[in-house]
C-alpha cells in the first residue's frame, strides 16, 4: 500500500506554553479535516464534558462544519436506567480486588467469574484484539495473551501492550526496550507455529499498523515511517525538524485510510506540568497541528469496527498529585468535535482515572471503567472503579459492576 500525500495551507497561531509566548506553527487542515476541540480542563481540577473550547483563528479557506453531534445532556446520571435491552454480547473485567476476571451480560446483570488467579500478581490491563479473539493481561511484568477461553497461547516478560493488526490474523506488534536503551517494535504471530518468535523487528519508539495490515507506521528519532513486514525495512513519510521548540515526544500514531496522524509535541512546548501535546497529521511529510495544544498524552487508542470512530483517553496533569483522564471519541478523520460522557465535574483536590475502554462489536458503543482519588498527606487515596457503558451518538450512560479495563466480547 502507498500512501498518498496531501497539500495544506500554512497559517501561524501564537499559543501560550512553559509560562510564556511561542510561536507554534498551525496549518488549514486538508480537505474534509477540521480542527477538533480539545476537552478544557481548569486549573481548579473542574471538568466540564460538554464545554467545548472555541479556535483561535479563522482558518484561511472554507472547511466542512463538523457533523451533527448531540450535545451532551447537562443533567444526565449515569446511575439512571437506560435502555440496554437491544445490547449483545457480554463484557469481561478484572474483579475489584484484582484475582479474578468477571463476566456481566451487554444489558447488564448475571455477574460471573469467568477465571480466577491462581499467583500471587494481581492482573492489570486486560485487553482484546479487534476480531474479539484474543485477551490480553497483564501479571507484574508479564504479558499473558489468552483465548477467550482463557487457554493461554503466549508468555512476554515486558510492560508493553500489544498492537493488534486490524486484520484480525493474529499478529501485533510490541515495544521491546533493550539493556543498551534502544526501543525496537517485534512482531509476533499468534498463528504460526512457534508463535513466541518474532517475526520481523525494526528501531522504533511507537508504532501502529498501516489500515489493511500490510506493514507498520513507526516513529524513529526525527522521522515516521513505514516499516516492512518482510525484513524491518524502515522507510521514511515524515519529518519531525528538531528546532527551538526542542526533540519531539510522539505516545502513539493512527493510521486511517491513507492519513497518518500522531499524538505528540515538542519537548520545550511540554510546560512544567507536561501538558503540551496534541493530535497532527502528515500533509507532504510534515507534521499539521489538528485543533489546540494541551494534552499530557493519550492511551487505548482504537478504531471501531467500521473504521469510523476513533476513541482514546486523553489525559490532562492538574497538579503534582492530580490528574483529570477523559475518554473521548470523534470521527476517524477527525472532522468532528469531540465527544466525552457526562460523568460530572471533578471536585477540588480530586483525580478522574480511565481503567480501560472497549468498543463493542457493532461499534456503536464503548465499555470503560471510570475511578476517582484523592489526594492526602499519605498519598493517594483511590476508591473502586466501577463499569460503565455509553453510546456516543445519543448520549446514552449507564454504569454497572464495579471492576476495571472491561473488554465487549461477543
């Protein structure tokens, strides 16, 4: 697969950072992107979901308004009865005390234990890959791959997440951090016959698969590129100039039909707290700012099944102690607002943690895990997360079992 390369117009926006003014270079997005707005976290720990922060410039040329989204019900309760009835599947989650995996219905209730620990680590980070035939969880420093009978196909001492294929074929990609501190990206395949070999490695610092699965779209030193599935061979899409804004940070890339966009920013734009990151695209191999600087990274990037919506959750640090996480969701080409559910306002001295987002397999709803904490002279002090589920589109939010890193299973 080729991608193609697009031209955009340039224009400056002075933004504030690191307690005073830079000059961060803003372009009019391509054809069919707007700029996405990002949720606006206030210095007294306040989220308000449904604000939605206003551009600081008029683009230099007409763009499509966003699509019609639903505003988010000011009023909405999570713990009020929705309609779940037409829901399928069932959601897994890890148990609040962390030892076993439990099961509830898509519409709620009949809880079941589906598998229990047996070790003395308690599990963390379940995962699914996008066919919704593998699992994936974490035991200390151990990555455990499962099938959803939970008859265990893989064993890797790492702390790295796997990057499913969007094929569903069985492969992912894996983050290796050498003894040296070089970080390579390994392949593995569920499929083959000796699955816990690697099929192809290659130098990179994060990395995500092309859309058909063909090769991977890594990030190396200054540059993103394309990385063969044959032999590693790395071969370059974009630039990321190192100048008087510093080396560039990049968490995580997404490819989507034939864009590459990343999350990231430079490191002298980062600020003390470390909010300065934001989404960008590759317009001629260099990077284009989408919507406003302010981020503090994001995790559990994924596409729905359709290839439609995209969710992630968007971290924004606070304070030394606090920090405010949000699941959002816009289009997979970022030419809409962001959406997040209505959760309420995060109290003074009070963090908001995201353990975990799933999409079902329609791809109209998502399954999160949502805690909170506080912040004492002892320190943190976490109370359960509990499950909840939510549709994007009409707003619809009903929480269920208390648990964390819920994944839909069909």
């Amino acid at each position: 697969m080729r991608l193609r390369v697009f031209s955009g117009l340039l224009s400056l926006l002075l933004l504030a950072a690191c307690g005073g003014q830079a000059t961060n270079p803003t372009i009019t997005p391509p054809p069919t992107i707007t700029p996405a707005s990002q949720v606006e976290v206030l210095a007294t720990a306040t989220l308000d979901s449904s604000a939605q922060s206003e551009p600081t410039a008029e683009p230099t040329q007409a763009v499509a308004e966003p699509s019609n989204q639903p505003a988010t019900p000011a009023n909405a309760d999570p713990n009020a009865l929705i309609d779940t009835s037409m829901l399928t599947g069932r959601i897994y989650f890890i148990d609040p005390l962390g030892f076993a995996i439990n099961s509830i219905a898509a519409t709620g209730g009949d809880l079941q234990t589906v598998y229990k620990e047996q070790g003395p680590m308690p599990l963390a980070r379940l995962g699914i890959d996008p066919s919704l035939q593998y699992l994936s969880v974490f035991k200390g420093d151990f990555l455990h791959i499962y099938s959803l009978d939970f008859q265990e196909l893989l064993l890797l001492p790492t702390s790295f997440e796997p990057i499913w294929s969007p094929n569903g074929d069985g492969k992912f990609a894996l983050l290796k951090l050498t003894d040296m501190g070089e970080i390579f990206v390994d392949v593995y395949d569920l499929k083959s016959a000796k699955p816990d070999n690697i099929v192809v490695s290659t130098l990179g610092y994060s990395a995500d698969w092309l859309s058909d699965g063909s090769a991977l779209v890594v990030h190396n030193g200054n540059q993103i590129g394309e990385a063969s599935l044959s032999d590693g061979a790395f071969s370059p899409l974009g630039e990321l100039v190192e100048d008087e804004n510093g080396s560039w940070v990049v968490d995580d890339i997404l490819s989507h039909d034939d864009w590459i966009y990343f999350h990231g920013g430079q490191v002298n734009l980062l600020g003390a707290s470390g909010n300065g990151m934001q989404w960008w695209v590759l317009v001629d191999g260099v990077p284009q700012a989408l919507g406003e600087i302010g981020g503090n990274g994001v995790s559990r990037v994924q596409l729905n099944a359709k290839r439609e919506q995209l969710a992630y959750i968007d971290n924004f640090h606070v304070s030394a102690c606090l920090t405010a996480q949000v699941l959002s969701v816009q289009n997979a080409d970022f030419s809409s607002a962001t959406l997040t559910p209505n959760l309420g306002p995060i109290a003074d001295n009070t963090g908001q943690e995201i353990h975990g987002a799933a999409w079902n397999p329609s791809g109209d709803w998502l399954t999160f895990a949502k805690g909170s904490y506080t912040c004492a002279d002892s320190g943190p002090i976490y109370a359960t997360p509990q499950v909840f589920v939510w549709n994007p589109t009409n707003q619809a939010l009903q929480a269920f079992e208390y648990g964390s890193y819920p994944v839909w299973v069909k």
